[in-house]
C-alpha cells in the first residue's frame, strides 16, 4: 500500500498564509465597497506581504498590540489602510465586525492611518514619510532602548519617487539598523498612470543595495518567497550585519480579481455594489458573516512628554550677551542631565543651533542627521513614537524644507520638538535664502502646535524647559545675534503668557514685540520717551497660544492704540495673531501699525536690514508717533 | 643641438585654466576676507571645476551672459557664492573690482547668489534644490526650446543627503535630459562635521548610474581628468543617447592653502584678516590690483510672464455643478490654445487636479512629475527661468512637502504658478493626511505672492487666468466636491477684490468667507433672513493681495460685526487676513467671530465634517445671532 502524501509543516504553513490574504482581499474589497470610497486596489496588491508579517513574521500579542516589546509595522502607502485594518482585525487586536466602520466619521478607522488605531504609531498618507518614521523607532530599538524590537515598513513603488525615502535609505544604513525591514510593494501603478520604473523591481533594489542595505527582489505573490526574503534577516549572514534589510516584491495591483489586476483607471476606487459579487466570487468562499461591532477600539493618545525634575534657574546675569541659540544648546543639556528621555537631531548645522552641547554632554543622545531635514523631523517622530521627547534643529528656514513632515506629526499627535535657528532677517550678510521669515506661519498652522519666541537667554533656558514638558508640537524660534539679557533667572515664563517690560499708567500706545524686535522697542520706548510719549511694552514669548484674555487688558489700557513689530513677514506672523486675538476679544482696536518684514530681503549687516525692512526703534518711534498724530 | 621641448596645445590650454583656477582662489579669499564671512574654503574646493566650465567648457558671450542661447550654470551649493563671482568677474561679465562689494547692503553680489546677477537664474543656499531646478532648465532646452543649450549644476557632497536631489536625478534620467551635467564637489566636510560618506566618490558615482546617469568620478584638483570628463559629454558615445551626465569630484576643502585644505572648523568662516598674506602667498604671486567699482550690475528682474490674448468668458450656466479644480484644468487647456508658453507638471494626481485637461490638448506641454513635489516645484522654476508659465499642481497639502522650494522660488524671482485641489475638510472621508488645512499660511507667506481661492466654475476659470498674467509667485486653491456656478461667465475678477453676493442698506453683519464655506455662507444668509436678520455676504477670492480699504467700507457699513468662515486653520488663514487687514485700515471691529477649522479633523462625509469642525452655515448662523444679542 503506497503511502499518502501528507502535507510538510512548510505547506500547511504557507497554506494558513495563503488563506490569510485571502480574507485580507476579502475584507479589503467589502469594507471599501461599503465605505463608497477607498484603495482597495492598492490592498490587493501587498495583501499576501501583509499576510506573512503580521501571521508568520511579526512578534506581537494582539491582546497588547502596543506593548514595549512588539514588533511594530508602518504602513508608509497609508492609502492602503484597509488592509492593515483587516490585518489587525484577523490577526485579533479587535473584532473582524469593526472593519464595517471604514471611513465613517465616528469610526477611529479612517480613511488613512493614524495612531488613534492601536498598533499605529504614526499617521501616514502623505507618502514617502514611512520609512523615516521607521528608521526613527529603529533607531530607538537599537540604540537606546536596546531592546531587539524589529520595525517592518510596508512602502508602495509610487512614494519610491519621493526624496524622503533616500534620505531614510541612507540614514537606516549609516547608523546600521539590521533591526529594519523595508518591504515596496512594486504594483507598478500609480494614481494617474504606471510608475516611473513600472514593475523594474531590479532599480528599486540596486538603490537600496547601493545605499548600504541586504537587498532582495522577489515576486511578492510568491508565499516561499516572501517567507524566505523577511526569515532572512534571522540568519547567521543577516542578523546583526549592521545593514538594514530591503525586500523590493513585485506585485500587481488589483491582485486576485481578474477585472482589477494590473488595470489602470481602478486606483482610489472602491468596486461597485453591483460587482463586488463578481469579485468575491473570484476569491473563492467567503467567510462565516460577523456582526458590525460598533464600539471603539480607539487608542487613548496624548498625554505629556517624559517627566523631570525641576531645573535650578540658568545662571545668566541681567545685560549678559547671550544668544538665544546658545541658550537653546545649553538649556537641551541641563534638561538632558535630568530627563534620560531628552533626545536630539541636527541636520549638520548643530554648531549654529547648538545642539551640540547636547552632543558634548550625552553624545549617546545626540543624532546627527546631516542635510536632510524631512528626514530629521520624521526620526523625530519615530523617536517620540517609542517615549522619548526629540529636539529637532536646523535654520528656522530650513525647517520649512519638512514642512509636510511636521503637518503629519501633527496628526500622529507626536510630542515633537522643533528649533529653529537663525530667524529673521537680523542674521544679515548671508542673505534671504538663510533667513526665517514664515516659520511662524508654519508652526502657528499646526494643530495644537505651541509656538515660543525668546528674547534673551533666560527666556530661551526656560521656554525650552516648558516645552519639554508639553504635549504635542512644540516651536522655539531662536535669533543669531546675541542680545543682553532681560530676566532674572528666577523669572516665570507660563504658557500662554506676556511679559510686560515697560509700562506706566500714562502709556498712550501699546508696542508687542518678540526677539530680536523686542529690543528695537525697548529702544524705541527710550526714545518716545525722551519726547514725552509713554508706551507699553511687551514681550510676546508664546506666540501660540496668546492670552488674548490678558492682551485684551493691556491694549484697552492704552486706548487701544497697538504696535506689532516683528521680523518675520507679515503674514501667519506675531502681528496677526494679535490682530486677530483682539478682534475675536472683542478689542476695540483705535489705531494699530504692523510692523513686519515686506519683500525679499537681502544681504547686509543685522542693522542695516532692521532698518531697512522696517521693524528698527526708528520705525517703531515714528509709528508710535504717527499713531498718536 | 638637442630641441627644447614645447609645450603643447593642451599643456598650455590647462596651464591656462589653472592659472583662472588661482585668480579665482585669490579672489575668493580676498573677498570673504573683506566681507568678514562667508564661507571661502568650499570655494577653494570647487574652484578647479568651476575654472574649467567657465573658461573651457560652457558657450556664453560674457557681455550676453543672459542670451537665449547662452549655456547656463546653477550654483547649487550656493554657499560658493564668492567662487561663482569671481568666476563671472574674471570671465568678464563685470569688472573684477565688483568683487570688493561682496555681501554689501548695496551689492547684488549676495552671501548666496539669486537671480539679481546677471547670468544667475534662480536663488541658491538651501541646498539640495539647484539639480532639479537645472533639470527644470535643461527639459525646457530640450524638449520646448530644442535649441541646444547645455546646463551644467555645481552640488555639494553635503547635500547630496537631500532627497530633492535624487527626485532631480530620476525625473533627469526619466527625461533623456543628455544636455544637463551634475558636478558634484565631494570636498568631504560639511559644516559641522564629515559628510556621511567622507571621501567615498564611488558610492555617488554608483547613485548616478544607478538612477540612469552617465558617471564617471575623478579627482577634482586634476585639470586634465576634468577637461576630460566634460568633454565627454560631446563625445559621439555620450552626445544624445539619452543620459544626464554626473561627475563626481573627490576633492579638498580650503585645497591650496595648507592651513585650510582639509582642515575641520573653517566652514563658513573666512580667513582672518592676518592670516590672509600667509594664505595668499601660499597661492603665487598677486594679480595687480584692480580699483573697488561700485557700481552695481544688477540684473533687472520681474516683468510679468508671456502675454497672451484676452480668452472668451467660459461656458458655465448658473447653477450648474462644478468643481473648482475641474474648472482649474479647463482653464488652464483654454489657456494653453492661445498661450504656447503655458506649461504645466503634476504629481502623479492630473486625474485629481484635472491638470490632465491640458495633457489631452497638448502633451507635449505637459510633465508628468510622479510624487515628488519638491522636485516639481523646483523644475517649475527651471521652466519659468527659460521664459515659460509653469503651473504645477498637486493637493494643496502636499504642496508643503515643497515649502522650502516655493520660499526659494519667491527668492528667484520666479512667476511661478501653483495650484493646490482638495482643500480643507470638505475632501470628506480620506481623512486629515489628504486635507489642505494651512496652505493659505505658506503661500501668503511668501513674498510678493498672489493668492486666489475660488468658490465657483466661472472664478475659477477666471482667476486661473488672471494667475497666468501675474508676475510672481501665483497659487490657486481648489476644492474638491462639486459647487453650484454663482457668475455669470462675463463677470470679471479683479486682483486685489471681492464680490458681494448679498446685501442690502439693512445689513448688520458682514459674513466673509470664500470657497466652500462662501456656500455655507450663502445658506446661513438664507436662514437668517427668514429670522429677519440681514447679513452682507462677501466672496473673498483675492485673499492675497486684500483689498483692504473696500473691505472697510463694507465692515463699517455693517456696523462692524464680521464674520470670517473658511476651511483652514485659525493661524494665517483668510479670518487672520481679514481682521489685521481691518486693524491697520483703523476700521473698529465691534464685534468678530473668526469660524476656521480647529483640532485635528477626520474621516467623515464632507457635511458632516463642515459641520463638526465649525464651518458649516448652522455654525455661521449661530455666530451672527450670538453677534447681535
């Protein structure tokens, strides 16, 4: 009697992985057609990758998702949001009936996603982000809490085109992050047309190979293979080779469903009702129906960075020079010293930020991130994503180059903090394209954002200290020329919050100022003042948020006569925030100057440009007296 | 008698150039020296490279330097700003004694170069940008212009970490762009320490080829390898067949004076004053010196972009629905049958910004960009640089991933054209990644810029239009759902303007809105008048510039009571615009309600969303009744 074939291990593994992905396309398609919108094209296509990282690869208990120890998974093509949901969803972290909540807006599974789902820890959907992110939590595993927790980054071939990707590329290789797994998903389509490569999954893997990374391609349909490409970085060869591992699949988008696969016009388009039976039916049986579960899996979020200890006050003394740069440097390694949680990364220019105090006192904190800020502000992420609180910094311009970066942070509800250095058009001779002028307009614009502006290096010590502890995206802007100091080390500086610098009961004109402008106005306070006319002076250090309660007082208390002065451009600045704080405050504004930078801006001396951009005591005396007129 | 030795041709052809090499060492020495900053060393790195294109490679008539089929050059690394003016001095583009006014208030000769010299076309000094703004350049001489030019991009080894420039070099390479060449400086130090990959040139070399370049890596103090490496480019295996060539040059920081060369600590500090007779004599014997000129060799810029006849009114009917970005790509089609300079690059989202109207009336002005949006911005420059109107078009979120880009076009001088789709909330279930919420801050940010939202088919068209015909940075913002056409097709749009859609002499509140929430508006209107109140509702569709003393008149007429309702964020947004507008006309505000999105939004339906974040008409309504109680 010949002996029955029986199936290996390796069979019936592969058989579990291969009907896996088939409930993953299955809910992919449902979920989308109920939602009348979605990828579900896009889920198609990674549906037998996501299968073997979250059913064979991935080490993660689904009762606790989210617990130190977890592997973690970032869905850099966010649009396939679907197909985690499914993944979770199958893999039990909640029930297979929540999937029928896609998109809807009491439903934390939205339409891309973000760390309100459990497991998440990072929004994506700008694409060309994911792996940055990645490459930040990698970078946390390994270096600081040392701890073997793997990041898998699941990336389609469009965001490939995005710069961001090569900036992650090439950081993931230079800090030697074997404990990182890139998967692309070459469906070779993308929104509009085929991608620029189509399915040349040789290119994307010489690139990768060519930035430091094992790189593989594979055929991403081919369950032995992909088992074997993400076992890989298990082997003796791989494991802890100091090079992160790349996995380039080609695939087809639509994969499974002959009327979807590799069709172009499908992307960001759910299947009808009427041909979702069609479809399905392609899928072979579907699965016992499940109730809609209409509770909320929603993960609690928020919450503030890493606590500390109090800091004994910053050792300035009153008409010091100090730059508020240089305090920011100082002040990140007094908080370090106290907060093991404290982080930072600089995109080469930490000798003008000074974070490299930071990087003198606890070089095992510091990151350098050399010139690629999208990068940076994504590790950054990363970073706060596994509990620390990152000091991102770079020329307050140069933040401007991560803008979209730290738009997303926002909706990761990531505690990040950013530096900006060298603002305004005070840091003279190296001319606008070095200048920050809008950076208040950027930071101001993001949700929930705090945005700080010190004047001297008692405020910058403790204004940094005070972001350290707040949740969400925190803003210091700093200035290049050192100016004295104003504060006695014990001052409080609450968030929100003004300091009033000089006043009298006689004051006839309000003047808000911040910086370097702070200085001009207490220059121009003497000067009105030797003419006989009193005026208010106020350092608005927290931009964002404004008390505009308390602003209201003050400027009622000087006849509602207000002069803002700023160097940054008028618009989304320090001006506009307080115009429209009073008009909301419901402030009578009498007469009101903004003074702010218009135009290009161009070389010359700090002087030379306050003056001639308009925002000098000169200019603040003559508006002042013009109010007056 | 033996015969002395002669030196031939090519000995003295690069006995030549290394003799310019020297000037130009001296004079950027000499010149930061003077400046009291700047950052010579770099110079001292690229100036053997530098000395072969402008004395031996590069076809230009020095006193034409701006003619159309001058060869251009792109100063990427724009730190070398001292290096690229010595070089244009001593190729006669000015006198050398222009030099002396190097980073001077007065001097077009900035701390980086923009566009104000001549033979400069676009900005430089935030690295990363100068390659894509080449390819931009290099695309439109070869496939718009077909006339030949070659442009040559100057990079940095430090910013060869910016993903911009690898989006450059596959957009380049995806191109067949054979008449664009990358020198890349590899000088090993960045500014605060080593490069990530130091002196290894084969690892860009391998980058290059790898995205489709033609590489070579030499070293970059041998003037033959370079003379030899740029003429390949007119060797009959290079000339046309399709590739973009890169030359990688290993070469020394500070080369040539030996207490520089190689030497950490020197980046962007110039030699002190004593130390420059040590460091010069280390360079031969002094040129003669030249008298200081003063004068200034500005290059006169701005001018609006190519004229272009007047176009018939559009063919919308009142009341029919349309959305704004479908009018967008109308428009721009409508434009591009009369206009040959109008051009257009998306981000792989035509289908979306309905960019793709103008791909099916002229494809040969069309350029698909794929998802890489700093790279289309900076192409967008390159485009506009030969004489082009670009208009460049992604989701009004994504266009932050080129935040820096824009700020630099606007440094440039660029007429650049941006239109951002999918705006606020109202895209409804994709959630908050895909959501143009602080668009309007970044782009009113921006220096001389114009920004138009327009709430219907027809304004849409028209201000589409009118962008076209504006000198600078234009952006247009549209919407996503479908809107009911509110003018008829002769209405007119002026810039700076508003319409009134409702009024009367009874009117105690002004709502001002535009968009989508301008429809809200008008439904608010129709609640409130059928509770008797009368509201004023203005269309707000030139948010930048704001026509301030008309929106005066309008607010006093009301009694003072506004309302601002948009879909964006509170911070740099059309309420921000509206009341610091009102401040600094002197108009008293008595009362002010400011509607704008707050917190982070989510999935949802477009009215649900409208609703729940404060924006809908039931919103509108309730704030002019809590007004006037």
């Amino acid at each position: 009697m010949a002996a029955i074939p029986q199936p290996s291990a390796t069979d019936r593994m592969l058989e579990s992985l291969r009907e896996k992905a088939r409930l993953l396309r299955i809910d992919s398609l449902i979920t989308t057609t109920r939602a009348g919108s979605g990828h579900p094209t896009t889920c198609l296509s990674a549906a037998d990758l996501v299968s073997v990282l979250f059913f064979h690869t991935m080490r993660f208990d689904p009762r606790h998702p989210d617990a130190p120890g977890a592997d973690r998974f970032v869905l850099s093509k966010g649009h396939a949001a679907p197909l985690l949901y499914a993944a979770q969803a199958e893999a039990g972290m909640y029930p297979v009936g929540r999937l029928a909540t896609l998109r809807q807006f009491s439903s934390e599974l939205e339409g891309h996603p973000t760390p309100r789902v459990p497991g998440v820890d990072a929004a994506t959907g700008s694409l060309g982000q994911g792996l940055s992110v990645g490459a930040g939590m990698a970078l946390s595993a390994k270096r600081l809490e040392k701890n073997g927790v793997r990041i898998y980054v699941l990336l389609g071939d469009g965001e490939m085109a995005e710069g961001n990707v090569w900036e992650a590329a090439a950081f993931a290789a230079h800090y030697g992050l074997d404990n990182l797994t890139a998967i692309v998903d070459v469906n070779a389509l993308g929104q509009s047309e085929r991608t620029m490569y189509a399915h040349d999954v040789e290119i994307y893997r010489r690139r990768f190979e060519t930035a430091g990374w094992d790189a593989v391609a594979i055929d991403g349909h081919d369950f032995a293979a992909i088992v074997r490409a993400l076992d890989r970085a298990f082997s003796p060869e791989l494991a802890a080779n100091g090079r992160p591992q790349a996995i380039v699949a080609r695939t087809e988008k639509g994969h499974g469903v002959s009327f979807l696969a590799d069709k172009d016009g499908w992307h960001g388009k759910p299947v009808p009702k009427d041909d979702l039976p069609r479809a399905l039916a392609e899928l072979g049986p579907l699965p016992p129906p499940v109730e809609p579960d209409s509770r909320s899996y929603a993960r609690s979020i928020g919450g503030p960075p890493a606590a500390f200890p109090q800091l004994p006050p910053p050792e300035y003394v009153l008409g010091q020079q100090v730059a508020t740069r240089e305090a920011y440097g100082r002040a990140l390694a007094r908080i370090a010293a106290v907060n093991p949680r404290l982080v930072a990364v600089d995109a080469d220019v930490k000798n003008s930020t000074f974070s490299e105090y930071l990087e003198k006192a606890h070089a095992e904190r510091f990151f350098q991130g050399y010139i690629a800020e999208q990068n940076m502000v994504c590790v950054g992420v990363g970073l706060a994503a596994r509990g620390y609180t990152p000091f991102v910094a770079t020329f307050a311009c140069f933040l401007t180059r991560a803008c979209d970066q730290v738009r997303m942070a926002a909706i990761s509800r990531s505690h990040l903090k950013l530096c900006g250095s060298h603002c305004g058009v005070s840091i003279g001779e190296d001319g606008p394209s070095q200048m920050g002028l809008e950076d208040l307009a950027m930071l101001r614009a993001i949700p929930g954002s705090t945005v700080l502006y010190p004047s001297d290096g008692v405020s910058a010590d403790r204004l940094t200290e005070a972001l350290a502890r707040l949740p969400g995206i925190g803003y210091l802007r700093t200035t290049r020329p050192k100016t004295p100091v104003l504060y006695g080390g014990d001052e409080k500086f609450p968030v929100p919050g003004f300091k009033i610098l000089r006043q009298s009961p006689q004051d006839r004109v309000a003047v808000i100022a911040a910086g370097i402008t702070l200085h001009e106005a207490l220059k121009a306070h003497a000067e009105l003042a030797a003419q006989a006319i009193v005026a208010r002076v106020i350092d608005l250090y927290s931009v964002k948020p404004i008390d505009a309660a308390r602003l209201a007082t003050e400027v009622r208390a000087t006849g509602g006569r207000v002069i803002t002065v700023e160097d940054h451009f008028a618009e989304g600045g320090l001006g506009e925030a307080v115009f429209a704080a009073l008009a909301v405050s419901g402030v009578t504004v009498a007469a009101a100057r903004r003074l702010a930078v218009s135009g290009i801006p161009h070389s010359g001396t700090p002087e030379e440009l306050l003056d001639a951009f308009g925002i000098s005591a000169r200019h603040i005396t003559a508006a002042a007296k013009s109010l007056l007129s």
